[in-house]
C-alpha cells in the first residue's frame, strides 16, 4: 500500500508534503504521510522551510478537541443504549396499530430500529470514537438479548396458561 502512495506523494510539491506532515496531517492515512515523510528526506528537504511555528501550534489547537477514541460509556448512555429498542419498537406499534391504522407496518418496527443504530455506529467510527462505538455495539447486542428472552418469557407464559 505505501508503494501507491510513495507515487502518489513524488508528484506532489515540497511544500504540499510539508503541509501534508504538518498542517493537514489529521487529514492524510498513516501509509501516506509515511510515504510524505520518505519523500521529503528524499528530497533532503527540511519541513521548517515551508511551514511556520505558528501553523503548527494552530493546527495542534484544533486537533486538541478531535475525539480520541478513549471517551468513556458512562451508565447513563449505557441504560439508553440497553432500554431504548424496546420502548421505540413498541412506541412504532402503537403508532402503527392505533394511529395509521395499519397493523402490518408495526413489522417494520424493529429493522427501523436496527437501521438507527447502525448508523449511529458507523457515524461514531467515523468520527475517531471507537471505543465509544464498540461500547455501544456491545450493549446493543446485551439489548436485543434482553428483550429477545423477555419477548420469550411471555410467550412461553402465554403458552402454559
């Protein structure tokens, strides 16, 4: 892979590589600022020549309030993530059985649930919060094992009555 980039990085100019190792590294993969990296001593180039302190330290300011992935899932997101499939996949049944009239709609109450979180995963890793979004992949699955076994408790109960 660092080969693609090493091309890809000797079509660039000095100064764009310099600013591709410091101002706008946050933006680049590990591969290519490596291969940036490579190219600029093969240029026998020096990065200070090209930028200044001060773009820098104004990069390193922003970068401060980037995630970085070592938030922690406290319990009140904890219980929201564990109690909240049930009550909105019940909430779309009731809307869909009393509201809309339409009883065959309230199936779809929980792919729409699983829809959402997926999403909220996916836009939670795309945002550097990864153990954040594992956390909440983890108690999602508790989740749906919880309301599965309840879901077969009353079944069962109705079942044996």
């Amino acid at each position: 892979m660092i080969k693609d980039f090493s091309e890809v990085m000797s079509q660039r100019s000095d100064k764009e590589l310099a600013e591709i190792l410091t101002i706008k590294r946050h933006e680049y993969q590990e591969d290519a600022i490596k291969a940036a990296q490579a190219e600029l001593e093969k240029r026998n180039l020096d990065v200070k020549s090209f930028v200044t302190v001060d773009d820098i330290k104004k990069v390193e300011a922003e970068l401060a309030t980037v995630p970085t992935g070592e938030q922690k899932f406290n319990f009140s997101l904890k219980f929201l993530t564990f109690i909240l499939p049930g009550p909105v996949t019940g909430l779309w049944q009731f809307i869909c059985n009393k509201v809309l009239e339409e009883p065959s709609l309230s199936i779809l109450g929980l792919p729409i649930v699983i829809v959402i979180q997926v999403i909220i995963f996916k836009r939670l890793k795309t945002n550097g919060y990864d153990r954040f979004a594992l956390d909440f992949k983890k108690w999602t699955l508790i989740s749906y094992i919880f309301f599965v076994a309840l879901l077969l408790i009353f079944v069962l109960e109705s079942i044996l009555s």
